[in-house]
C-alpha cells in the first residue's frame, strides 16, 4: 500500500485562545503517560461529496485550545500560542476493502496516519495531527493523533464527536473540560519507562487483530454459568479479555520453559463514576487501574481454567468500577489508584520474573455513529502502538463483536499465535 501526501498546512483555531488560558500545565496523571500519541483511524464509504472537514475543525479547536498549541517538556506545559493542528490530505493507491481483512498488517495501517506515534513531546511536535486519506475507489479514512500527555483515549473520543458534529452542522452541545490538573496538579515528575522509542528502527512489538463475531462471543458467555452477583452473563469484554489472558499466559510459559508471576492490570474509565462525578466531557487521563496478582503456580492453574478466569476478571473490573466512588472522597486512596499504581505496575513490567498484562476497553466510544457529512464509518481501527503486552478492545460496526487489537514483543507473538484457541477464532466478514 502506497500512500502518497498532496497537501499539508496547519489549521489555527477560528478565535485566538484567551490570554488567561495560554498556558496550561498538566496534570500528575498526564505527566506519567509515555512521549506518544493516542489514535484512531476512522474508515468511510466511497463518497463523491466534497470532503471540506477545515471548517469545522477550525470551529472546534477554541474548546480543546490546548490541541493547537505546543508542548514545552521541560515545564510540563502546553503553550496553547494558536500554532495550530496538523492537517494533511494524502492519495492512497488501493481500495479501501482491502484494508478491512484481519491478516491486513497493521503496522501498514500506520501511513494512515499524520505523523509517527511516538513523533510526540518535542516543541515541533503538533498535538493534534490529522490526515485526509482518499482510496481509489473513493472511499475516505480519517487518521488521527492526539498528543498523549494531554489526552486519553476517550477524550479522543470526545474531541472527534465535538469535529463530527460541526462538520454536520449538528446541535450537540460538547463542553469538555480541562481541569484535572487543579484536582491533581503537576509533580514535574518524568513520563513511566514503557520502551516507547521515536525511532522506528528501535521497536519491538508487533500487533495482531483478532476479530470475536457475535457467534464466538456467544459461545464463549455460554461456557460460564450466569453470574450469580448480576443474574447476567459475563460481558463481552470480560470473555475476550479471559480468551487473551490465558493465550498469552500459555505462551508465556512455553517460550520460558517455566509460567512466571502474573498482573494483569485492567484500565477504568472514571468519568462519571467518582463522587462528585468527574464530567463525561473531561479530557486528560481520567483512568484508574485495578489489578490482580498471581504466581507462578497460580497463573499456571488460571490458564486452564476459563470458569475461574472469566470470574477473576469480572471482579476485577467491578472492583475498579466500585473504587471510583473512594477517589475523591479519601485522597491517599484516589492518588493510589489514578498515579501510583500506574507507576508501581510499570516498574514490575520490568522485572524478569513478571509477566505484566494490560486490558483496556474502548468499546463504548460510540466512534461508529461518528458521520463526518459522508456516512458512517464502515470500520474503526488503530495501528502499530508500541507498548508492550497489550490488549485493546474495541466494537465491531455492528456493534456485537468485539475486535482485539494484540501488542506484543516480537518473540512473544509467534508462541501467541500458534495457541490453540487463538487459530481455532472465528474471523469477521466484512460487506
């Protein structure tokens, strides 16, 4: 796949950033987070419309003023001067179906997007690049980074419905907010170690996209009684990040010649779950971590056992979920769960006798109802990310499947895919 650049530009917000509001330090949360963007790549049907999506990205960037600036790394400060978004428009020499099949590398994804993921935290360094993509067959994929140091993945998600609905003339009203740095302000404290590199040349990992239809995710939920707390049974996330866990685990140990200590850390979105409720519409990292431990014998056993496993990760992710409440309420307690944590689990990733899982759910973004004046999406994906024993979970477009994003060291992934329950998945057609 060849992708060819036309134009590039930077677009200024329509309305200058007060003066008051010109220099925003960020949060202790956001000042962990890798030196990295967060994407999303959002795929659109052939279309012969213009596509004109300046306008109202113009149009939006005075509420998210901190996206046009530049980030001054030694002061742990977004210069929001108006330096403006990244915008290119590029000619891409396939259709767009060909993109859609999951053995499509996605590490060829990846020229879909602006920039370089890791291509962050240096005064050049936009904080939001995006890139226009048209197929041959007419059909459009929008390529998004946002600077990770001062969004997540759901304000990604909000930023995108905010440009969607201008882009539509829509009467949304999206009103984010930027105030986590006054609830946890700046420690000046050095981003986590994750082995993010700015070279290519540099990185390990590799990812794999496996798609779990709603027959697989059925027969999954089947093979566990109802959960006897809920009278429902296990969600979709909780099956597929079970599947993962124990795959990975498996592979683990054959690599090793022995099963190593277990953390598998899930990541909680808190918006809305605190008291006060953080607003739905918060940018900046607002995710908790609730993790379990295992040893090695434990995690050996967990590995076979699914029942047991779909268990533990439930209550996990309830438990996260619960411990939202206690964040704001009782302050050692919320720096835990939102900062040292976070560190504490990086550091064991470290360690030769752990292995250091992470599951995160983007399934509920609502990035399939985002029409951009041309359609919906037909798919929603990412890339290559360079972080380390990764699950991301994200919607299928008919929203009762899940496609799992895998990122993994390059000598892990081999044993990953030849476990049996990974080549026995059922793959997604996509019309």
């Amino acid at each position: 796949m060849k992708v060819e650049i036309e134009s590039q530009k930077l677009v200024k917000p329509c309305t200058p950033t007060p003066s008051h509001l010109r220099r925003y330090k960020i949060s202790m949360i956001d000042e962990l987070n890798p030196p990295m963007h967060v994407i999303r790549i959002l795929y659109y049907p052939p279309t012969s419309n213009p596509i004109n999506l300046e306008p109202p990205l113009a149009q939006v960037l005075p509420l998210f003023y901190p996206l046009a600036g530049r980030y001054i790394k030694l002061d742990h400060t977004v210069d929001c001067n108006d330096a403006g978004a990244h915008f290119s428009q590029a000619r891409v020499d396939c259709r767009l179906h060909a993109l859609m099949d999951p053995a499509f590398p996605p590490s060829h994804l990846n020229s879909l997007l602006p920039v370089d993921i890791a291509a962050a935290d240096e005064p050049t360094d936009p904080m939001l690049a995006i890139q226009i993509n048209r197929f041959q067959c007419g059909g459009v994929a929008i390529g998004v980074c946002a600077s990770h140091r001062i969004f997540d993945a759901c304000s990604l998600s909000i930023f995108l419905t905010a440009w969607a609905n201008a882009a539509v003339g829509g009467d949304l009203v999206i009103t984010p907010d930027f105030n986590s740095p006054s609830l946890f302000p700046s420690a000046n404290v050095a981003p986590l170690d994750f082995g993010v590199s700015r070279t290519i040349e540099g990185r390990r990992i590799v990812g794999k996209r496996i798609v779990f239809d709603k027959n697989e995710i059925s027969r999954l939920r089947e093979k566990v009684p109802v959960m006897t707390t809920t009278g429902r049974p296990p969600s979709r996330v909780v099956v597929v990040s079970t599947v993962l866990t124990q795959a990975l685990l498996r592979a683990d140990r054959v690599r090793h010649g022995r099963q190593r200590s277990t953390l598998i850390a899930h990541a909680i979105n808190v918006r809305e779950r605190t008291v006060p409720p953080v607003h739905k519409h918060a940018c900046g990292t607002w995710v908790s971590i609730s993790y379990t431990e295992y040893d090695g014998e434990d995690s050996r056993k967990l590995e076979g056992d699914y029942v047991t496993m779909v268990g533990e990760m439930r209550e996990a992710t309830v438990r996260g979920v619960v411990d939202c409440g206690r964040i704001f309420s009782e302050e050692e307690f919320g720096r835990w769960v939102l900062v040292d944590s976070y560190a504490e689990i990086a550091k064991k990733g470290g360690r030769d006798d752990y292995k250091v899982i992470y599951v995160t759910d983007w399934s509920k973004f609502g990035d399939y109802d985002l029409e951009m004046g041309f359609g919906k999406p037909v798919w929603v994906s990412l890339g290559d990310v360079p972080l380390e024993d990764l699950f991301i979970l994200m919607n299928t477009r008919d929203n009762d499947g899940i496609e799992a994003w895998v990122y993994l060291d390059e000598s892990d992934m081999p044993f990953f895919e030849q476990d049996h329950h990974i080549l026995q998945l059922s793959a997604a057609t996509y019309i």
